[in-house]
C-alpha cells in the first residue's frame, strides 16, 4: 500500500483525478484505505494496475492473493483473446 501512496502523491492534481476515474475509485477512497490499512478488492487492484500503467502492481497491494496464477490464467494485452475478454 506504500506503493499506492507514493505512486499517488507523485501525480498532480490533474493526473490523480484521471487516474482514480480510470481506476473506477475515488482519491479519499484509497488515502483512507492506505491509512486504514484496510484491504482491497482484488478487482480493484486490477484496475489501479491499469490505471497506473503498472507502476503499483497487485502485488504491492495484495501479498495474500496468489497474482502468479491469476497472471497464468489472463491473456496476454494485446493479444485476440484479451480483445474478446
């Protein structure tokens, strides 16, 4: 979650607000979760992957999901099963 903060607190103003709608979250909502430390839904740690163009992995917000065989399974990006998914 220390990733999460400081991938957060790297961006301006413009580019959070961009990343948080991308992500389908708010920036109160996740500050108040890294505070908490409350845990994330894994599909929302997929979608701030995305958003952060993988500078926070799920990883860095979920060590207890096992993302290595989550990561097997997922089509490659850009490829045509990843299109029709």
């Amino acid at each position: 979650m220390e990733k999460l903060l400081a991938y957060l607190n790297s961006l301006t103003k413009e580019a959070r607000v961009d990343f948080v709608m991308r992500a389908g979250t708010t920036e109160g909502y996740l500050r108040k979760a890294v505070s908490a430390r409350a845990t994330l839904s894994e599909g929302l740690c997929i979608r701030l992957e995305r958003a952060s163009a993988r500078a926070v992995l799920c990883e860095d917000l979920r060590a207890d999901v096992d993302w290595a065989h989550t990561r097997n399974l997922m089509p490659p990006s850009g490829s045509a099963e990843a299109a029709h998914a």
